[in-house]
C-alpha cells in the first residue's frame, strides 16, 4: 500500500488539544527556530487555527475514542475543515498520557513559551495506527517525519 492510501486510512481528523499532551523529542530542537516562532508570535499571533500551522500527532485509537467519549463527541467531528470559522473540538488526555508529536516541534515549543496558563492548547492532526497489516505507521512516519521519534513513540508504533 503507497504512503498517500495510507494516509487516508490512518487520518483521524483535527482537534485541539493541550500543549502538556504533546510529546516531542528534544532532540533536533533548534534554539534559533524556537526563538524566531516566540518572537513572530508575539508579533502577530500563533494562529493555531490556520491549516498551515496544524501539527501532525500519533494517538493510541483507544485513547482518541476516550478523550471522544469524555467530550461526547465521535469521530465525525473530527473532520478537517470548519465552516464560518468555527473551531476544532477540545479533546482532553488523561495526565499520564502523551500525543506522540512528529511534525511542529517548534511550533510547540515556541508555543509553551508564550501562552498563558487557561490558553495552553494547538491544533492537531491525529492519526492512529492503523489496524490494516498492509499499512504500517512508519510508511506515513517516515513522509511525515524529519526528525528522531522519541522511545515512546517508537514503542507505540512497533507495538500490535
């Protein structure tokens, strides 16, 4: 199965969520990025809500059918585009569990710096790993990733 098929089966939709999870490696962090992102928000906003500035997040599908429930949302809400503006549902995580991040590092590091306490959230492409056995996470990692997966994540996606 191609990358872009594997996409689409494994794509969940968008939803906001708070930055505490979020889980990025820190390695490959580049300090300059994260200082330009801070002060351009500062300037003229995160704008978390531009398609452009969405981060891509691995969730466990029983996790993502959890936040869904305690929402009283399902999956359908979780499409990608919004008409007259309206925002991206809220999905909350339990504490002790973490979206493992593979795009927009930085964005979410520059984000931690800037935003306050009760405004601590960005919007986030969710995929699941996908229970086909043709599509592997890491064909769509591997397209969607420029930098180390942390041990967590690599757990998540080398588990069944």
């Amino acid at each position: 199965m191609d990358v872009i098929n594997c996409k689409r089966i494994v794509f969940q939709g968008v939803a906001r969520v708070s930055l505490q999870s979020i889980l990025f490696s820190l390695e490959g962090i580049d300090e300059d990025k994260v200082l330009r992102l801070t002060n351009t928000f500062l300037a003229e906003g995160c704008l978390r809500h531009k398609e452009m500035n969405h981060i891509t997040a691995l969730v466990d599908d029983r996790r993502l059918d959890e936040a869904l429930h305690k929402a009283n949302l399902d999956r359908g809400t979780l499409s990608l585009t919004k008409p007259n503006n309206e925002e991206h549902p809220m999905l909350t995580f339990p504490a002790n569990y973490t979206l493992c991040g593979l795009r927009g590092r930085h964005r979410i590091f520059a984000g931690r710096e800037i935003l306050v306490e009760n405004d601590r959230w960005w919007t986030v492409r969710l995929y699941v790993q996908s229970k086909s056995s043709k599509c592997t996470p890491n064909k769509f990692v591997l397209s969607l990733h420029r930098h180390p997966i942390n041990v967590n994540c690599f757990v998540f996606l080398t588990s069944n």
